[in-house]
C-alpha cells in the first residue's frame, strides 16, 4: 500500500522545460547565424581595404616613377613616356599592376604635364594585359591619381 501511495502523490509533468530548451536553443542558433555573418563580413571588407590602400600607394608610386623621369634630377626636362605599364614585385604591392599615361598638356610658353596612374591589385595576377582591369573578379580594386605638373 506504500508503493501505490508514492505513486500517486508524484506530480504529473507537463513538459514546459523541454519546450523552453528548445526556444533557448533556436535562440542560441540564430545568433551564432549572426555573428558567423558578420566575422565573414568583416574578413571581406578588411580584404577590400587593404587591396585599396596598396593600390593607392601602388598608383603613387607610379606616378613618382613617371615624375622623376619627366624631371630628373640633373635638371631640364626628361621624357614624358605616353604610356608605361608597371608589374610592381615588392612587398606590400605584389599582385598590382600599374598604368601610367602622360601627356604635354602646353597651352603656350609654359611646358604643363599631366601624369594620370591607375592601380589594379587583385588577389591573383596573371601578368597579362586582364591584369589592369577588374572584370568579373571577386577580389579586384582599382585606384587612379592625376598629378599636373608645371616645367620651369
């Protein structure tokens, strides 16, 4: 007669833990969505900024290249080559290809020169002429930086 006693005084279950651990669960789940998301986000848009900052330098160094050979050092005024095409193999620009284009821009008895450089790094180079362009690719970003310069 004890044995039915224990029996029947034990509460009835109703199963409301098992409903809140699974809510708990979905909840859990989502953010880790979430966050994993916005980690991958972060990654890309890191991998963007750093491709723009070494085409930036990439495009500024090109143009100094171009403007110390219009303005050597030795005096006068060097060659203003109409364009030249640059595979830059240093650390920190690997990847990038360069074109640089200038011009005599005279407009009477002042020499004036415009020297215009467009950087294109990608995350894989080929060194062919795809290299100065982005088309179709997941990981392209391109810089371009004019300088005018005067002769003395």
């Amino acid at each position: 007669m004890s044995i039915n006693r224990i029996k029947q005084t034990k509460p009835k279950q109703k199963g409301s833990a098992l409903a809140i651990a699974v809510f708990i669960i979905v909840i859990m789940a989502a953010l880790a969505a979430g966050i994993s998301k916005s980690i991958s986000s972060n990654t890309d848009q890191l991998v963007f900024e750093v491709l723009g900052t070494r085409a930036l330098f990439a495009a500024e160094s090109a143009n100094e290249i171009a403007l110390a050979q219009l303005f050597p050092v030795s005096g006068g005024v060097g060659i203003c080559t109409a364009e030249q095409s640059l595979y830059l193999n240093v650390d920190g620009l690997r990847n990038c290809a360069v074109k640089t284009y200038c011009s005599n821009k005279s407009p009477g008895a002042s020499q004036y020169y415009q020297v215009v450089s467009t950087a294109v790094c990608k995350a894989n180079m080929n060194n062919n002429s795809s290299d100065f362009i982005c088309t179709n690719e997941k990981v392209c970003v391109s810089r371009t930086i004019e300088v005018e310069a005067k002769a003395l």
